[in-house]
C-alpha cells in the first residue's frame, strides 16, 4: 500500500524525534511474526522505556543521516524490518532483540520470528552479525553494577589482609615470647 508524502513526513519527524534523543538504535527482522505478536513485543519494550517502530526503511536511513547517528542503506536491513530505540541505554535494544529471538525461536524450523537486522552505535552501522555479538555488551546499569562491587571488594580485601596480618604477627610475638626465656 502507497504511503502518502505527507503521511510519510509525519512519520519521519517522529523517528527524527526519537533518533535525537536516543541513546540507543537496533533494527530488528519480524519475518512471519504475526500482528497479536508484534503488539505484545511492542508494549513490552515500551515497559522496558523502548519504542519499536514499524516505518520504511529508506525513512530509517533518512532519519539517522539526519541526526548523525550513521549513514547506511534501505538495502542493507534486509526483510521486513522495524527500529527499537531506547532513550537510556546503547545496548539494551540489541538486548531487547537477543531476548526476543531467544522467546520466538521455532526449533523444528530453526527460525525465529524477531532477528537481529542491525544496530547504529557511536556513528557506524553494524550488521546483523556484529549487532548479534554487540548485544552480548553489558548494559551500563550492568557495567556500573561490577564497578561498585569490584570498589566494594577492594577496601574488604584489604581488611582481611591486614587482620589476618596482624594476627599472624601476634602469633609470632607470642611465640617469640616463649623462646626467649
């Protein structure tokens, strides 16, 4: 079905406003998802504070040339295609997609109906390939999460070092004691 040009301006400064304040951009392949599907991913990455959008890609393109977010062609998300972009996180919609493929994962087909179909990060366009290894990124509450703990660990370290230190030392003293007379 023909999209009218203005239907289609619309629809472009929408991604355009999205794209702007967006810290993170994964396009994602729904092959023989079905309508019921695609809503439920769609309220529930919602609830994760991500949109998913269904919009041409030649608009996709336009929008993040646009924005500066990475240059890449309508040819080369492949299928059919829509963009999830969080406003929080860069990795957590190629998470998003990395759980989704794992949920609608057919075993019998080996197919599964959401997949990885690229991400835009730090200017440059990633393929599915490379957006498929990038959602294995920690995400930034993940990253500051193991630098708590790794700062938490160090000054618990160290306590038990020097405890153990000290009393290693009493011991020595004591038995120095002992010798001595």
């Amino acid at each position: 079905m023909a999209t009218s040009r203005q239907k289609k301006t619309g629809q472009l400064e929408a991604l355009l406003e999205k794209f702007q304040n967006a810290q993170g951009v994964a396009f994602v392949r729904f092959d023989q998802a079905t309508v019921e599907e695609v809503q439920t991913v769609r309220r529930a990455l919602r609830a994760e504070g991500m949109s998913y959008t269904v919009i041409k890609k030649t608009l996709m393109a336009k929008a993040a040339k646009d924005t500066e977010l990475g240059e890449f062609s309508a040819t080369d998300l492949p299928g059919s295609v829509a963009v999830i972009v969080s406003a929080t996180d860069a990795v957590q919609p190629a998470q998003a997609i990395k759980k989704l493929n794992k949920e609608y994962f057919n075993k019998k087909a080996k197919f599964s109906k959401f997949d990885f179909a690229g991400a835009l990060f730090e200017g440059k366009f990633l393929d599915a390939a490379a957006t498929a290894q990038f959602a294995n990124t920690a995400t930034r509450e993940e990253s500051l999460a193991k630098i708590v703990g790794m700062l938490q660990s160090g000054p618990q370290k160290l306590h038990s070092v020097l405890n153990s230190g000290f009393s290693k030392l009493y011991n020595v003293l004591e038995n120095a004691e002992k010798f001595a007379q």
